[in-house]
C-alpha cells in the first residue's frame, strides 16, 4: 500500500502506528481533518486479516467522523482508533491503560471512545491515562447509553423526511420499517409507536425481537422480508452497505432513514435511490445523536443541550433537501457539499490570530 499517496488522496493529516510491548497493543490512530478543532472518533477493535485492512478501516472511519462533525455543526475535526486484535481474547488492562498514554502524548489533538468492539469498561481504564475519553457511564460524568439519542435524533430527522415528502411532520398513520431493534432501533420504535405510526420490524437476534413485540406491540417479520416490505420509510438500524445494486430495486419504500453508518455501498447508490425517486436521509447526518452526545461530555455533560442539539437534525436534513432539489443532485452529495463548505468557512474564519 503506497500511504503516503492514499493519505493525500484523501486529505488525510496524520496515520500515527502505536505499538506496546508489555501489552501487544497494536493500534492504528488515523486524524482525517482538524481544521474545525481536536479530531473526534472512536476505537474499534478487530482481528483485521492483515495490516493493510487495519490502514483502510481507520482512514475510511476518519474521513467518514469529519463529515460527520461537520455536518452536525460541532467544532471537531475526523479522527478514528483501530485496534488489531480480537476484542474477546486479547482484552486486558494493560492494553487500555497503553492506548491512553498514547493518546494522552497527541495533547488534545485527538479524543475518543468507544466503537465496535470496544466497551464503557475499556474506557474507564483508558481514563487512568488520559483525559481525552468520552463516551462514558454516567457515573464517570458521560451521558450514558448513546442509544437512547440516537434513536431521538433518527425520529426526529424522520419527521423531516415526513415534512419534505407528505408536507406534514406528522408520523401518524404512516407504516415505517425497522430493520435492527438493538441499542437504537428499539428506542426508535417507541418514538414511532407513540406517535401513532406502524411499525414493522425484523432482527436477527430473537431476544431483541420479542422483547420489541412485547413491549410495543410492533408486527415481527423475518430478517429477510424487511427489506420488501411495501412502507413509507424504511429504516436500516443494524447493518452498512445494505443499500447496493442486488437491494435497491427490491425496496418498496418512499424513504430511507436510519441510525446504520455507512449504508450506501457505494456513493453511485444514492443516485439510484434517487432514480427510484426514493428520498435518502444521509446516515452521518441523521444518526449524529450519539457523536452529539460525546461532543457534549468532552465540554461538561447537559443532558438538556445535547438533545436540543441532536433535535436540530430535524432542520439539517430540511437543508440537504432543499439544497438536492435546488441544485439536482442527490442528498448525499448535498450533504456532503454541506460539509465541506461549513469546513472551508469556518476555517477561514479562525485563520487569524487572536493571541494566548
């Protein structure tokens, strides 16, 4: 792999390898873009197959968090932590303790937390070594289960979707389809219950979809079905890349919104969905709830403020409609677009000087 090419390919500033030998630490820091502030982005831990793919994964992790701060108007640049291991072996307390020194020797630079494969637990220890963690348990002064704002954030940013295609924010009487009724998914059903909507949902894990039909009274198909099912929305909350060639046409839907990351396979499908005159809700903007959060406790968590601010996605995802029509471009690029004028602006703006 030629880094140095890819890195300026795709605007990276940074790709900083840590290694530890006490603990076999084998981390990947990658910082995207800080020219709106610190690089803001998690830490996952998987047994990548060689260390090529742990490259690629945490510079697509990182570019992907700077258009996600961006968009979300938050004053964090892209940042993301690949750990090479298997989160179910190679776990110990001296890992974590040595990723946080070498995130505390970046100074502020970078801040992060957890991801997939990585828990509250990992982090607590992390937190003996450095301050730059967020994410965190209430207990530790973090907002706790960033499901639960998610989840807000995509019911808002769905109410939006209603607005743009029906004129109505309303969700009442209209048939949304829930794919994943984990962390997110299942407190997003309760949003859209309560709000008179129905709902149809599938997940892979049974547990979580009794517990959803117990709870909600929600109709249970099987993980298969969901994507055919003839709906308003359709809301992917489990898996990337489900929006692609083979799933595009099967869909019978007048909307995607939902909290999954990465959902398009590739950027040439929001075309597609926008051939098929479905109306895409871009997954970094709508599910920024939980990056919200985290934003919030790295300035001394509020509740109350961090929930107003995910609700202003409701009004972002306005923004990107109206910029996609305007303009005749898909969402996707609208959002993008978004981004990166925010980046370019900003940055201009805080170019001056202003003393210590």
């Amino acid at each position: 792999m030629k880094i140095f090419e890819a890195m300026a390919r795709e605007g990276h500033e940074q790709l900083i390898f840590n290694y530890d030998k006490t603990s076999g630490l084998k981390a990947i820091i990658a910082l995207h873009d800080t020219r709106l502030g610190p690089a803001q982005g998690g830490c996952r831990m998987w047994n990548y197959e060689c260390e090529e793919d742990a490259i690629i994964d945490a510079m697509r992790l990182a570019k992907g968090m700077t258009y996600k701060c961006a968009a979300a108007e938050l004053d964090y640049g892209g940042g993301k932590t690949v750990i090479w291991g298997d989160p179910k072996t190679k776990k110990r307390e001296a890992l974590f303790r040595a990723l946080g020194r070498y995130v505390e020797a970046l100074k502020g630079r970078y801040k992060t937390g957890t991801d997939v494969g990585t828990t509250y637990d990992d982090f607590i220890i992390a937190l003996k070594e450095t301050r730059h963690v967020g994410a965190l348990p209430e207990e530790y002064g973090g907002g706790g289960n960033s499901g639960i704002i998610t989840a807000f954030g995509v019911w808002k940013g769905m109410k939006a979707v209603a607005k743009e295609l029906f004129g109505t924010d309303s969700l009442q009487g209209l048939t949304v389809a829930v794919q994943g009724l984990g962390k997110v998914g299942y407190h997003l059903v309760g949003h859209l219950v309560s709000e008179g909507a129905r709902v149809i949902a599938s997940d892979i894990n049974q547990e979580n979809a009794d517990r959803a039909a117990k709870d909600y009274g929600i109709t249970i198909v099987d993980p298969e079905e969901i994507m055919t099912v003839e709906c308003d929305i359709f809301s992917p909350n489990a898996l990337g890349a489900i929006l692609n060639d083979e799933s595009i046409p099967r869909l019978k839907c007048k909307a995607v919104a939902g909290a999954a990351n990465n959902q398009l396979a590739e950027p040439r499908h929001a075309d597609m969905l926008a051939e098929r005159g479905i109306l895409y809700a871009p997954d970094y903007v709508i599910n920024a709830g939980g990056l919200i959060q985290v934003c919030d406790e790295l300035e001394g968590y509020n509740k109350e403020r961090a929930f107003r601010k995910a609700g202003m996605i409701y009004q972002r995802l306005l923004n990107i409609f109206a910029m996609a029509k305007a303009e005749n471009i898909s969402t996707a690029v609208a959002a993008d677009k978004i981004a990166e004028e925010r980046i370019e602006t900003i940055s201009r703006v805080r170019r001056s000087y202003v003393g210590e």
